[in-house]
C-alpha cells in the first residue's frame, strides 16, 4: 500500500482560455481516473464551468479537487467577474499575464497537436518565408513529412514582425523546452508522422493523451462542458433525433472568435439560400457595443424548421457525437479538429487566425479529412488575435 504522503500528487494549472482550461480538466479527471490524487488550480468563476463534473468524479470516489483562487479582475484592470478569455469584450483584455515558474517537477501540456508544433518550429527555424514577396505565394514548410504548403498571408502576424507578444511567447516556448515533457490532447495514428518528428527529430519528450474530450461519457458531462450551455439537453437531442442521418451541418468557430455583423449576415444569408439543415453556434460580435450576440432581422422566422440556432455556449461535443451530424463548418481550434475527426465527422475549414492556418493542412493535405471553404473576402476579417 502507498501511504498518502508517497502517493502522487499532481497539480494542473489551466490557463484562462476555454480551448486550454476544457482539455487540461478531462486530462485532470483521466489522471483522477487512474488513481492519482489530483487537484486543479482555478479562480472562482472558472470553477463553476467543471465543478459539477469534478463533484460527480469525488462520489465516483476519485481523489480530485480543486484549489479555488480568488482572480484579481479589477487590480488587473478588467470588469468584475471577468476571468476567462471567452469573457473578454476587446483585444487588449487578452494582455493578461501568466504565472511564471512553479518551482517544482513540471510538464508542459500543449493546447495544439503535434502538427502545429514541428510546423511552428521548422518556420521558426527556416524562416521560408524571408524570401517570399507576395503574401498570397505558396511555399512549402521545409524539413517535414509532408510536403505542408502555405502562403505568406496564413502566417501569425507575431511570425513575420515582432509586436508585443513576442517576448511572452518567447518565455512559453523556453518554459516548454524546460519541463520534463509535454503532454499533447492528441493519439498516434492522427499525425504520427509529427508525433515521430517532434520526439527524434526535434527532440523534446512527449505524449500523446487524447482524444481527451472522449473521457466525458457521461450526457451530464458532455452537456455542462465548458460552462452552461444555452440549448438543454433535452431540446438539443429532440432536435437533432428529429433529423435524417448525416443531414445536419455544424458550424462553430470556437470560443474566441468574434465576427462583425457583415461577416454574420454573410454567413447568415449562405445558410439560408443552400437550404441545408444546420446547427449554427452563432459568436459573439466584434461591432456591437449594445449586445453581445446579433442577427439578421427574420433569420430565425426564415430558417425555422430548417437551421438550429444556438446563440451562446453550445454543448459542442453532444453535438459533433449524434448521428444526425454529416459535417463540421470549423474555425480549426484544435480542440475542435480532435473532437471532430473522433467523432467521424469531415470537416469545412475555415481558420480565422493564428495557428488555425497550420492545424487547417493537417486537415486538408495530410490526413485529407476536410475540403477548405473559399477564402473569405469580405470585409476585415480578423478580430481578435490573442
Ligand atoms: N466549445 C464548446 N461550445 C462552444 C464553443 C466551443 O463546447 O459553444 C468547445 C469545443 O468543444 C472545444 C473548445 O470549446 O473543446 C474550443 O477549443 P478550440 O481549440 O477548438 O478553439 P478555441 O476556442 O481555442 O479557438
């Protein structure tokens, strides 16, 4: 028998960001799951997006809990009660920093896959893009298993000129290189060929932990995930029980991207005309100062019958899971990449910003599971770049 003080404790730190703080718990409450004692570092409010899940894992018996801290909003210069990147109103509310070093053995858990961390480093390395003049050029990512092919213009901008996040980056990166490992929400067969790559090649320790999502077999669990859901349960499922197999479209760009009110008309008059039953997660909008979510005037009356409409927080894997689902109109988080392909459900990719761009040709030119939507030309398309 291990005494309680030999027995592993593992602590996870979430960082404030729905696409981090979602896959750190599941993998949180799989360590629990296996017999480590566990406990998760959070702030108040983020807490109550996973208690349920975490109450529910303590009468399974599992040694978990959590170490609520109180968050600093207002000494931070943020509204009360904000405390996660999903509650920010504007960019410069994303400048919060990160807590450094923990001083104790420690793991790094990687909020992307394998892919976008060998393509991160061999740009960075390589620098292929110096030599390139227009921004819309095709080159082709050097030093890799494939042959990866961007342009200029899907690069961060943080990649091409240094602003002010690159020192912070640059500090995230050393403090990866520095840990024991890195844990990836990622498995083998998905991008081995990069899990082989990063490991030998670039040289860093890591595993992959994923599909993490999959751990939430409970409806209850899938339902809560990440916070109150705007549908319940009962109505979401109705919905989509009431639909043929691989009928429905679902579309969602994750927790962070914010669209101005064009870009959802446009989006909005595209679902109406194909005639397509869809589910669509409509975010919040970048242009509004009087509301957080907007929408044509008649939409809904337009596509009742037809189109699900969930303005706020979807229970997104509940969703992707039902039979109902035939594709994934996806901003390629990768969260929603992983969750996705588990779910067996192709994908339309549609990045908006930052690595979406590189997690988008794991989909589209190596695993080939995806069709790119055209590129958007509409009016200025990128509005929050954390
Ligand atoms: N998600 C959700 N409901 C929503 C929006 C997002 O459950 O309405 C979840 C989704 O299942 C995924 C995560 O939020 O686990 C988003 O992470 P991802 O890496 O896809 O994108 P990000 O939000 O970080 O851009």
């Amino acid at each position: 028998m291990v005494s309680e003080d030999q027995q592993l404790h593992v602590m996870f730190l979430p960082y404030v960001a729905p696409g981090h703080m979602m896959p750190m718990v599941d993998m949180a409450r799989l360590f629990a799951a296996n017999g480590i004692r566990v406990t998760i570092l959070t702030t108040t409010k983020n807490a109550l997006s996973f208690q349920n899940s975490i109450a529910r894992d303590v009468r399974f018996g599992q040694k978990i809990s959590l170490e609520i801290l109180r968050f600093p909003s207002v000494e931070a210069g943020l509204p009360e009660g904000c405390e996660n990147l999903y509650d920010a109103t504007s960019p410069e509310m994303h400048k919060v920093k990160l807590a450094n070093e923990l001083g104790i053995p420690r793991l790094a858990f990687s909020g992307s896959g394998f892919f976008n961390l060998c393509v991160s480093h061999n740009i960075d390395r390589y620098k292929p893009h110096d030599d390139i003049k227009l921004e819309t050029e095709i080159f082709i990512v050097p030093g890799l298993p494939d042959k990866v092919k961007l342009t200029r213009s899907q690069l961060p901008d943080i990649v091409k000129t240094k602003n002010e996040f690159s020192s912070l980056f640059e500090e995230l990166k050393k403090a990866e290189r520095d840990s024991f490992g890195v844990l990836v929400n990622s498995f083998y067969d998905l991008e081995a060929g990069y899990v082989d790559h990063f490991r030998k090649d670039i040289g860093i320790r890591a595993w992959s932990m994923g599909p993490v999502s999959m751990f939430n077999r409970d409806t209850d669990d899938k339902i809560e995930r990440g916070g109150n859901s705007c549908v319940s349960k009962h109505s979401c499922l109705s919905w989509l029980g009431s639909r043929e197999a691989n009928s429905v479209l679902y579309i969602c760009f994750g927790s962070l991207t914010r669209f101005t009110k064009a870009q959802i008309r446009e989006i909005a008059c595209a679902l109406e005309e194909s005639g397509h039953s869809f589910i669509w997660v409509v975010g919040k909008v970048s242009d509004s100062k009087d509301c957080d979510f907007w929408l044509p005037e008649r939409f809904q009356e337009n596509v009742s019958g037809k189109g699900l409409i969930i303005s706020g927080w979807a229970p997104q894997i509940l969703i992707l899971e039902h039979p109902a689902i035939g594709g994934f109109l996806t901003h390629c988080g990768w969260n929603s990449i992983v969750e996705g392909v588990s779910a067996g459900v192709p994908m339309v990719t549609w990045p908006v910003f930052a690595e979406q761009f590189y997690n988008e040709k794991l989909v589209t030119q190596v695993i080939k599971f995806g069709v790119p939507e055209k590129q958007w030309t509409g009016p200025s398309r990128i509005s929050i770049t954390p």
